[in-house]
C-alpha cells in the first residue's frame, strides 16, 4: 500500500510551531487508523523570500505538484510589507492557488458552544451557528487581466482591475458548492452584485441554471452589501454560501469573525484533482511568534479537512474533530480563547493534551 | 431673501409615506428657523418606469440640476426585478449619482443608546459606537469601463466589469474624508485590498500622499476582509473610514447593520457643488407599503443632514436631530424598533409626535 505524500509548507510568524504540533498529532493519529504519510517540507511567503527572493520558488510548486496533498500554516510579516507586490508573501499564496488550480475555497465557520461567549454577537444570534462558505479561488478580480497602473491620456495615473468570470468558471464552483449544499443543510445562497455589475448577473443566471440540476438543494440569492448584513444581523439563516473570489474573501472573514474564535477555523482549497492545500484561517501573528502562545487547533482541524476532503480518510478526520471538542469540553484554552475558569495552555501542550483525551 | 428650491424623490414602496410625514417636519422646521422652502416633486424608480418606461427620466435630473438639494425616499420593489438592467428602479439610483457628480456618500452608522437592544451585538462592543462611513460613489466598478458580456474565443460567454479609480478621483474622495475626520475624532481608516489588487495600492498611494496634508488626522489603513472583520469583533475601534464605491457599498451596511436599526440611518450623497442628495439607508419595503408601518425617522434624519450639508442650516439640523432623540427617549417606536414597554406608532403618528416634543 502506497504512502500519502503530504507537503508541509511552515509559512511564516506562529507557521513553524503550529504545524509542528500538528504533524505530531498526524503522527500519530497516522498509525491509529494506519495511514502512512510520507512529509516533505518546502518554502513559502517571506521564509521563501528571505531563503531565495521569491515567495513561491518554482521547487516548492513541483513538489506539491507531486504530492497527494498540501498543509499550508501561515503567511507574512511587517518585515516583507514594503518589498514590490512580485516579492510579497502573500504572491506566493496566490500564485500557489493559480498553480494548483484550487478553484474551490471551502471555509466553514462554526460556532462552537464552548467558545460561544467569545463572540462579539450575543447568544441568541450565533449559537447553532454552523455555515459554509464556498469561495470562488482562482479567478475574478484576483486574477483578471486587464489590471496595473497606467497613465491615461492626460498625464495622470490610474490602476485597474478586471473583475472576470467565464460560464465555465462560474458552473465549476456552483457544482462543488450544490454538492457541498447536498452533504449540509441543502440549502445555499448564491452572492453577487447582479444589481449592478454585469460579471454578477451572469454568475446569477449560470447558478440558477444550475439549480436546475439539484431539486433537493434550495437556491436562493442575494446580493453582496445585504449579505453582509444578514451575517451581523441573523447569521443563523445561512448554510452554504456560495461567492466569487473578493467577496467570498469579504464575507468568509466576517463570518469567521462571528464565532469570535478565527485562532479555531480551518479551510480547504480544492481542485478537481489532487493536491488540496489545507490552511488555517488566521494569520501569521507575527507578534507572538515563537513565543509558544499560539493556538495550533485551526491547523490541527486544516489537517483534519485535509483527511476528510483531500485523502479520503473521513475517520480520521472525526477522531481529530472529536478530539478538539474534548479538549475544550475539559477546559484547556490557549491565550486567545482563554476565559475564566479554563485551563491556559501553550501551543506545544495543545497538541499534548489533545493527544491525550 | 431667496428660496430653498428641494426636490423630492418618493420612489417606491414605503417612500411616498416617509417622505410626506418628512415634508411636513420640514415645514415646520422651515416656519421656526426661516428657511423659506420651495418643493417639486419628481419621478424615480419604479414609479418613473411604470410613468415613463425610463428609472431617470431627463425632466427628474433636470430638476434635481435646479434645485439647492434633493431629498429621494426609497426606490425598487419586486415588481420591477425580472426587467433588464437598463429598465430597473436601481439604474435610476446610479444615473442620478452620476448625473448630479455625487462623488462623497457619507453615511453614519451610529448606536443610539436607547435602541442599543435592537443591536445583534453585544451591548458593550457596540455602546458608543458612531462610525462614519465616506464611500466614493461615482467610481470604482460601478462605472468602470470595459464592461458586459461577451463572447471568447472558445465561444463561451464572459462576464466583465473593471476596478478603475484615477488619482484625481481617488485625491477628491481622500479630501471630503481627511476633512470629515477632521470635524470628529481625527482618526481615518482607509479601506481597500492593497496586497492584492494594483487599484488599491494607487488608492493606498495617494491617501497617504494626501494625509501628509491633515497632520492633525491619524490616518491608518486596512485590508477589506480585515475591515468586515474588525467591525464585527471591536466596531469601536472606528471614526472615520474611507472607501471605494464596491467596499463602501458593503462595509457601510455592515456598519449600518450593527446598530440594529437601519430604519434609523440616513445619507448624504455630496459633489463640489449643489444639489446634495439626501436618502434612508434602508429599502422600499414593498411588503409593507401603503399600511402607515414605516418608520419615517431616517427619512427624517436624511432632511436634517440635507439642512446640514446641503443647505448651510445646522441649527435646524441640530433641531431634528434632537427631536428624534427625545421622541425615543419618550418611548416611542415604529414597528421595526418596538420592544417590550414601549409606545408604538404608525409612521404618520411618529412624525406627529416628533411635531410636538
Ligand atoms: C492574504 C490574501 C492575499 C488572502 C486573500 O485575499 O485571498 C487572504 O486574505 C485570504 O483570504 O486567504
Ligand atoms: C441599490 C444599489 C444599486 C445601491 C448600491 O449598490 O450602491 C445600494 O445598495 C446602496 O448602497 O445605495
């Protein structure tokens, strides 16, 4: 029997320490349900820039290409802000996501009821919160040429930006997002700004033809500016959402933000082969870094999307998931989720005791 | 002495019910203070569609070109959804923005204690709050050319709109911010994607460019996704924030939406020269139209900010403003704000009683 080839990619900021933990956990989780990992490391972001001038070194890219999936941490720091946007850390995330063809950005934000009082929202409004948000990844204004800064006929500046999708684009993220539907609530909501932008209204036209294919999933729409009232104001209505790339951007973080715990969300980025790349929400936090503060279960929770949607090995995904929500049930907190009562833990005696419950 | 000529859009839905109890105040208003008013009435939205088979009939912007401000209720309704783009209620919206110049929306987003409750958010993240939004408006992807659907090569369809801000424009919108900053708490956020789209690192250029001007106002700036996300979890972080058209469009009901009660926030819609445009933030609510259930109060707060940043009358701004204040503190609530122990109202009667506080 063959081995998962997994590449790890560190990143930058807390990177190092949470994905160290958490290859511990696969470790040993690996042997539990008898999956033989094979791990690889390789450079991204600014670790990449500092060790050969460019965020996403054409290596790091064939080794994932060769891998059967790829565990991202953290990207970033002040240290890289200032370099041209070619060397910035988050090129390499993006040119990463282009070069795996990771079209389909699947971030889910849960409300956990043991970190419910972490949000900002009262009780009422988040608990049994439970949505997906299902990105668009490689293309729309990310991507879409024209864009640069020009200087127009009268001598002045101006930057531009295209915000593009093909039919093909637009069917391709709609048939991962329905399916996901399927497997959830069966209910999704399509966002855009057909009102005003024409990319939109054929993003809408494409997604309700498709509808057509999935009787058992309820489609509905709605556009980008009430969607995100919707989340503030009744977050509870959604179950999967389905958006192009800057608005799933926008709203996946507003909606991540409402559990009041983004140190606990994980994400996957899919294409339709093989490698996914799985990565925590949050950033590098660049100002705890090393310091063995940071919360590792967003990455121990990107590893268990990475068994369940990227290996096939949803078992070992659950173990993980149900070991995470034990560990809080007993009361271990690390210092962002930290409330009175609970047990404050480093990074490092995280992955210890989830090892343990 | 001459008049003040205001033109008045009622629109759709609930508008021609929040509008007429909005003149009366106005007139009132305009025997206490001398404002000596002159109001016409015109077409726009739907009604203007179903009249004249046009959202902005020429004679309604030529008025408006007249007029020393112009006061527009609401617009849109389900009637007139399934009807081309060109045909729809909101293509009235854009063309009066950019028929009239109307480059600066400025739009508040604050908590007034006496309807803290109605908030989603915890009381104490969100007492205190008083945000002001600055969006450009007659800019960004809403405007920028190339745009439609076209066909590729390969023969399929492709959708498109174009992010384009020149530094001019970017330099006339930082100048309204940096100068409304100024008149608050002297902090200004300005808002974009920089690490990612070429637009934004122009816009970024420039409002730092433009901040050396204001050494008074402490100027920061913000990814969008970390925006959303920041308004959820800490909104009082704060003042003043500036923003293209798409991000205000977004952002500016995500703050509205904290307070709760959008049926409380107006706009002001400014260019270099008059007529303003003065709107509620909130819709037309078709469902609700015609039953005397509307809460008129932000149409109301609309008209003080018109006599405010239209017409040179803070006085009277100031009178309106605390009369909403006080009929609330009395305990006074349309519909959409009732909560237990308070008196409720229709829409008419609400404006009576502001009448008499
Ligand atoms: C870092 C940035 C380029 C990235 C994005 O905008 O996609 C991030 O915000 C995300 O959501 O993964
Ligand atoms: C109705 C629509 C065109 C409009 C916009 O997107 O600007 C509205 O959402 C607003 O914010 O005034």
């Amino acid at each position: 029997k063959g081995k998962y080839c997994v590449t790890l990619l560190p990143g930058d900021g807390i990177g190092p320490e949470i994905l160290a933990v958490t290859v511990d956990v696969l470790k040993v989780i690996g042997k539990q349900f008898d999956i033989p990992f094979d791990f690889q490391e390789a450079l991204i972001g600014g670790a990449a820039i500092d060790a050969t001038g460019e965020p996403l070194p054409a290596e790091t890219l064939q080794l994932c290409r060769n891998s059967d999936a790829v565990l991202l941490a953290a990207i970033g720091g002040y240290k890289w802000d200032e370099l041209p946007r070619h060397q910035r850390p988050e090129t390499g995330l993006l040119a990463i996501r282009a070069g795996l063809n990771l079209f389909a950005n699947l971030r889910p934000a849960t409300i956990l009821p043991q970190l419910i009082d972490a949000s900002s929202l009262k009780r009422e409004v988040v608990e049994g919160v439970d949505i997906m948000v299902v990105r668009e990844l490689t293309g729309g204004i990310y991507f879409g040429q024209p864009k640069g800064i020009f200087t127009t006929e009268t001598g002045e500046k101006r930057g531009v930006n295209t915000m593009a999708y093909t039919e093909s684009e637009i069917d391709r993220i709609a048939k991962v997002a329905f399916e996901t539907a399927q497997k959830r609530q069966g209910k999704l909501c399509s966002v855009d700004k057909a009102n005003v932008l024409d990319v939109s209204q054929l993003w809408r036209d494409r997604v309700t033809l498709m509808g057509q294919k999935y009787p058992d999933v309820e489609l509905s729409h709605m556009y980008v500016d009430n969607a995100a009232m919707q989340l503030v104001r009744a977050p509870k209505q959604f179950d999967t959402i389905v958006t192009g790339n800057l608005f799933g951007d926008i709203l996946s973080d507003a909606a991540a933000m409402l559990t009041g715990s983004i140190g606990m969300l994980p994400s996957a980025s899919l294409g339709l082969e093989k490698p996914g790349l799985f990565e925590p929400v949050h950033g590098s936090a660049p100002d705890i870094a090393g310091l063995d503060k940071a919360n590792p279960l967003a990455q121990i929770l990107s590893a268990a999307m990475m068994l369940r949607y990227g290996l096939e090995q949803p078992q070992a995904a659950d173990k993980i998931e149900q070991g995470v929500l034990e560990v809080l049930a007993q009361g271990y907190r690390t210092g962002d989720i930290m409330s009175s009562g609970m047990k404050a833990l480093g990074c490092r005696a995280m992955g210890d005791v989830l090892l343990k419950v």
